[in-house]
C-alpha cells in the first residue's frame, strides 16, 4: 500500500504553530511515502516566510512536491510579481512542481496561478493552455497501469465549500484531464476538504480538496489529507488536530 500525505495552505507568516508541529509530528511518527503541497505555502510570499517553509518542508525527511499557489506570487512589488515571481523559491526550487512516481500511482503537476489576470481579484484559479498541454504531456508519459493523481492549487470546479476558487478554464481542463485517464485531481485554496466526484465520458475523476495548517480556517479545524492507494483503487480521509479523522 502506498500511503500520501496532502497538505496545503500553511500559510507561514500566519501559520498555526502547533498545527505546523502537529503535521510534522504526523510525518515524523506514520512515514508517509510522499508529501503533496498544493501551495500558499506562504502568506506574503517574502523571503522570511520561504525560510521558514524551507527548513519545515526538508525537516519532514519525506520526498515532496510542491505547487504554487496565489499567496506565494509577491503582491506588493509588481516588478518582482511580473518580472521574478519565483525569485524567493531558490530554497525549494527542487520541490516545486515536481512529478513523482511511486509504486501504483503518479503525482502530476498542474499550475493554476497567474501574474495577472482581466479580472480585479487575481487570487482566483486560472488554467493556461500552455499549463494544461505541459501536464497533459506528463500524464500520457506515465507508462499504463497505474493511478494518475493531478496536483494543483486552485479547485477545477467548486466542491461545495465556503470560500470558491472560480478558476477559469478550470472546467475545459478537469475534462481534458479525465480524458486523459488522471484519476484524481489534489488542490487547496479554499481552506476546507472535500471529496466530490465528477463524471467525465466513461470514467469518473475525484476532486480532493485539502484544509489549512494556517490561522485562516473557515469552517473546519485545522488538517490535512492522507490517502491510502492499494491497487487500483484509494481511499481519503481528513484528519483533524485534536478531533481524529473523517473519511471524505
């Protein structure tokens, strides 16, 4: 059995220090096979929260992969949020969207931010067509039979939570990517898990949506997801600091 921890949204600058010790804790004891961060791994994107995420994120002692999300594009120097957006990432740059391929299922990266967008709030999902055939091309590049899990920050389509991602194009590419044969697509953003299915032709595709590990919780404790993959199938849970787990 494979076992990932899903995690997104930590937030460090408003990160919930014991939830932060919590999760490493969890890691640390369980040795999962891989950790998945489906961004805003920072609040204000500067350089003293990339130090911070850094040495949280190589102290976990586990392969990871870690996607961008909004908070980690600079929002108040627009030279560097257009010019070097990822400038402060040198410290992670071996994390960040990098594909993993473990025993029965692999972990492709989708990028669904934007320096800029025509529309006022820039924080929501937008899904070029330069990202998507970049993360079709690794999807076809897996060899058969095995799972295929999509990691992104933005939800594709909304799962039913408070806070909406409203991610253009997100619904053109959730398609395309089931298609494709992906299984399952991981995002953060919203603040809350969920699990919802969408059908796509003949096949159906799971949305996971990870909690915080922030101070900015909505309407759930602080978590993070763990799913179990045996075979040709998986299974996820929330679990909860101080509560224990839900399946989703």
């Amino acid at each position: 059995m494979t076992r990932l921890f899903h995690v997104s949204d930590v937030h460090f600058g408003r990160e919930d220090r014991a939830a932060v010790d919590w999760f490493a804790a969890r890691v640390r004891e369980e040795q999962p096979d891989a950790v998945i961060v489906t961004g805003d791994l920072t609040m204000q994107a500067r350089a003293s929260e990339f130090s911070a995420a850094a040495q949280w994120l190589k102290g976990l002692g586990r392969p990871v992969t870690l996607e961008v999300g909004n908070h980690d594009l600079p929002w108040f120097n627009l030279w560097a949020r257009f010019v070097t957006p990822y400038k402060r990432y040198h410290a992670l740059e071996r994390m960040i969207e990098r594909p993993l391929d473990m025993k029965g299922v692999a972990i492709v990266p989708l990028k669904t931010t934007a320096r800029f967008q025509w529309r006022l709030n820039w924080s929501k999902g937008y899904v070029s067509s330069r990202a998507l055939r970049t993360s079709l091309a690794l999807v076809e590049a897996v060899p058969p039979g095995g799972l295929v899990f999509v990691a992104c920050h933005h939800p594709l389509v909304e799962g039913g939570t408070q806070m909406t991602s409203e991610t253009h194009c997100g619904a053109q590419a959730l398609d395309a990517l089931g298609r494709a044969g992906v299984d399952a697509v991981l995002t953060g953003h919203v603040h809350d898990p969920f699990d919802v299915e969408r059908r796509i032709g003949e096949r159906t595709v799971r949305l996971i949506g990870a909690g915080t590990l922030s101070e900015r919780v909505r309407a759930r404790p602080p978590s993070f997801n763990e799913l179990s993959i045996e075979g040709a199938g998986f299974s996820t849970r929330a679990r909860f600091m101080g509560e224990g787990s839900v399946p989703l």
